[in-house]
C-alpha cells in the first residue's frame, strides 16, 4: 500500500493525497485501507520512510566508487533525478518529521546524509567544514530541484547548463578550502583516542 500511495502523490501531488483517492486507485472500499495503517498522516509518514530510503539509495548507487568532483556530479544529478522523477514522494519525505528513536524515518534519514557524507569524502573536509557542506548542499540542490519542478526558470538559457555550473561552483568552491587535517580517532565511548 505505501509503494501504492506513492506512486499516487508522484502522480497528483503530495498534497492531493487522501485515503479514498488511494482506495479508488487501488478498486477498494475506503474502510479497507485502515486495516494496514492508522489514517493518512500515518501514510504520509509511510511514504516519507520510502522516499528517504529510495533516495540515500539513488546517491549511493550513483557516488559508489568515485571520490571528489566525479562524486559530487553524481549525487547531484541522482538527487535532481529523483526529485524530477518522484516529486510527491521527495515532498513527503521533506514534509514529514522524525517523531522518536524508534521512528524507521530516523535511520532512513539517516541514510541520506551518510551517502552525502561518503560523497564528500574526497574533499577532506574537517568535521565543521562538513557540516557546513551538508547543508550547503541540501539547501542548493533542493531549492534547484523545486524550483525547476514548479517551472520557475523562465528565461531562455539551459537549465541543464546553469545546473553543471552550479555543481561546478560548488565543487570549485569546497577545492579551495584549506584541506583539513586527519580527523582524530574516537574510541568507543566516543572520547577522542590518544
């Protein structure tokens, strides 16, 4: 049911999602759905655990093997992929919030940011810097995937173009930092070793 609903939100979109629209998409009575979840927050959540895991895959699969620049483009180009191919389901993903330790969007999440983190490997970044990278490329990457979603460039220049130098930017931009020194070793209580 929850590959059903998002296949459904990547069709009408997020906020079109409701339990009898999915109940007719799949020929059953509404009531039906509640015996698999609890109502459609439920769902949305659902969906959510699926997108996030669908795309820390789609980076993964895509960096595998490379280091640097050549990682970088991929997982950029996995994440506008994903966000171009699966729109509803991105949207929940970045709609839905983490309600605990048990909650599997923790992990799935989780996910996501480690297969950047591996993408970022080649740069040698110090922990800070690496911080500062993460969410410097979450803000770009996303805000570049929705606004071509919606259609918001409208001037006549290739988006695939302003795309690669916005990548080429980036990557520009983390190969001029002073390249960090090696990281200290942490034990397993988490202090640092000597």
């Amino acid at each position: 049911m929850t590959e059903a609903g998002a296949a459904l939100v990547d069709e009408v979109g997020f906020d079109q999602l409701s339990m009898g629209l999915l109940a007719e998409r799949l020929g059953v009575k509404t009531p039906s759905l509640y015996k698999h979840v609890a109502n459609q927050a439920d769902l949305a959540h659902l969906i959510a655990v699926l997108a996030m895991n669908e795309l820390a895959d789609a980076i993964r699969d895509a960096t595998q093997g490379r280091a640097g620049r050549d990682a970088l483009v991929a997982g950029a180009e996995a994440m506008r992929t994903f966000v171009r191919e699966h729109p509803g389901r991105y949207a929940a993903g970045n709609a839905a919030q983490i309600t605990g330790q048990e909650d599997p969007l923790l992990p799935a999440s989780g996910r996501v940011m480690a297969s950047w983190t591996a993408m970022l490997h080649g740069y040698h970044l110090d922990l800070d810097q690496e911080i500062h990278a993460l969410r410097m490329l979450r803000s770009t990457l996303h805000g570049f995937g929705i606004l071509e979603l919606d259609g918001s460039f409208q001037v006549d220049t290739s988006v695939d173009d302003s795309f690669t130098w916005v990548v080429d930017f980036i990557d520009h931009g983390l190969r001029s930092l002073p390249e960090a020194k090696a990281r200290p070793l942490q034990s397993a209580s988490g202090t640092d070793s000597d």
